[in-house]
C-alpha cells in the first residue's frame, strides 16, 4: 500500500487545528513551502525551551544534479 504524501495546505490545516505528529521530515524542490511550514512551526507550536531542544534544521547545500 502507498503511502499518501500530504501537501503544504494538509500539514498547516493539521497543523492549526493542535494536531501534531511527533517527527516533521519535510523535503522537496520548493525551499518555500518547507520553509513555510518550519516557520509556523516554530512561531507557534513549539516553546522556547522546546527549540533549543526539540529543534533541528538542516538545509542541503551544493546538491549535485546528475
């Protein structure tokens, strides 16, 4: 069975409504909308404490196309 991808809409929707996931792996071609996400994220869901510790971002730099 294939797993369904949600889009950027279905992870705010969820998102704003206090239902959270306990991991966000967020990846794709469009740095905006994972940056959209991530910022909501850390605007509004976690604490200050929780992003010290809860809060780990890391962009991929020089991806090689071949």
């Amino acid at each position: 069975m294939a797993k369904q991808e949600l889009t950027c809409d279905d992870i705010l929707k969820e998102l704003r409504a206090k239902q959270y996931r306990p991991i966000y792996y967020l990846m794709g071609e469009e740095s905006y909308y994972i940056d959209l996400i991530a910022d909501y994220i850390t605007d509004n869901v976690l604490t200050d404490t929780e992003k010290e510790f809860n809060l780990t971002v890391v962009y991929e730099i020089g991806r090689a196309h071949v």
